[in-house]
C-alpha cells in the first residue's frame, strides 16, 4: 500500500491535489535555457556578434544565476517548504 510523501498516511484514505505550477519537474523552456547557456560558454562566439566581449562573460554568469535560481525555486517550492 502507497503512503502520501506529505503526512505517511495511507493514499486510500485521501487524496492530495498537486498544482502543475507547483510541480518539482523542470519544465522544456528551461532545459532549452540551460542548453543555450552551456552551448554558450562552449563557444561563445555568437553572443560576442550581438555583444561587446567583456560583457559576454558578465551575461553568462547572470544567465547561469537565473537557471539555477529557477531550478531552486521549483524545488523548493514543490517541497511546500519542508527542509
């Protein structure tokens, strides 16, 4: 028998409704924005077309600080708060 990840109580004896928003999967859009990014830094070349060099590594740098604080915020979030 299946226990509930909230409370350990048998799921048969309730049920718990999850929001999609608050689900811990990471969602297409940003698989997508961490590949752009790691393909980036690989080889940055088509970011210093559109950008001076000395701000390609500044724009990175904001870019992997946004994906990751997205990442931890549909964890945390997802977790309802428990550590």
């Amino acid at each position: 028998m299946s226990k509930c990840g909230y409370c350990g109580e048998s799921m048969d004896q309730h049920m718990v409704l999850k929001c999609k928003k608050m689900s811990n999967e990471i969602t297409k859009s940003l698989y997508e924005r961490a590949a752009c990014w790691m393909a980036d830094t690989e080889d940055s070349c088509l970011l210093e077309e559109t950008m001076p060099k000395e701000d390609v590594d500044a724009y990175l740098m904001d870019e992997a600080f946004d994906i990751m604080n997205e990442i931890y915020q549909i964890y945390s979030e997802s977790d309802g708060g428990r550590k």
